[in-house]
C-alpha cells in the first residue's frame, strides 16, 4: 500500500469542495435518480432516450463524487494568511519581473483544485511555483518552462485570498449537471 500523497488547499477552496461533494450528493443524485425512475415507468428501457441520459447523467455524477472525496481525503488545509509573507509559500501573490523583457506578471500559489493559469493561479506543483518558493522579494531565479528557461525577479509578495483572484466563481449551477 502506498502512501497518501496530501494536497495543500486553503479554506474557501476546501468549503468549496465539500459544497459540490454535498450539492451532488444530495440534490442532483436523487434528482436524477427521480428523473430515471420516471423514464423507465414509460416502458421499454431499450430505446428509452431519457432513462439512458439519467443513466449516463448519473455514471458522471457518481465519477464526480468519486473524485471529490478522494480528493476531501487526501487534502491539508493550509491558511495562507496566517504564515510568514516575507517569503514565497503556498498561498502568496507574487509580483514577478521577466528579466528578458522587463514585463510583470502576478501569480498566486495554491492549490490543484484553485488553479486557474488563465488567471494567474498556479498550481503548487507548477515548476513555476516550485522555483519560486522560498524567495524573497529582491531574489531572481531561474526556472525550465516547456517554452524553454525563464529568469525572473520576486518584485513583491503579499497574500491576497485565493477566491478574491478567481474569475471562476461557481455556484450550485455551475457543477455541469444541469
């Protein structure tokens, strides 16, 4: 048996999760369980269009669930605002500047299930991320890309929370079953 590997999440990002997990465990599940048993009183199941897609809505339900709670399992909350800020970790927003071509970027550490790239939430194991924790303000490194070696500068770092960089809002509409 191998060992649990744990992920980092923050607080909201854990709330988050258990939201969906408890929001497809007990209002879409028996919904389309419902549903389901409704179409398979119609008749014949064989060429019963809507008991297939209930059936096929559930089996991605069920996956979902899955996932989640392998992931509620294996998770470590980490509250970011409560650590030391003078250095990169899980959780800080960092100013970088790309010392080729003196441009600025800004990303935030955390955790695979907060990530978003597109808006500059990098996940913890993101080579990215790894080359910058422990850096200071004022430190350059150096990190492999797929796009081939980039140098940056820390410029600032500061926590701002996960969930007020996130474009990505989800609400109980959003978790694709409806």
């Amino acid at each position: 048996m191998g060992v649990l590997k744990t992920e980092p999440i923050t607080p909201d990002g854990y709330d988050q999760l258990l939201r969906e997990f408890k929001y497809l465990k007990d209002i879409e599940k028996p919904r389309v369980n419902r549903e389901k048993q409704i179409a398979a009183e119609q008749g014949d199941r064989s060429e019963n269009a809507e008991y297939h897609a209930a059936k096929e809505k559930l089996r991605h339900i069920d996956k979902r669930l899955f996932y989640l709670n392998s992931m509620i399992e294996k998770t470590q909350i980490i509250d970011p605002a409560e650590l030391d800020h003078s250095r990169a970790h899980f959780g800080i927003t960092a100013t970088l500047e790309d010392l080729d071509n003196g441009e600025e970027e800004v990303y935030t550490i955390c955790g695979v299930l907060e990530a978003e790239a597109e808006n500059g939430l990098i996940s913890i194991h993101a080579p990215l991320s790894r080359a910058m924790l422990g850096k200071k303000v004022g430190d350059e490194f150096t990190v492999r890309l797929p796009k081939g070696k980039k140098e940056y500068e820390v410029v600032a770092l500061e926590y701002i929370p996960v969930f007020e960089r996130k474009k990505q809002h989800r609400s109980e509409e959003d978790f694709g079953f409806k």
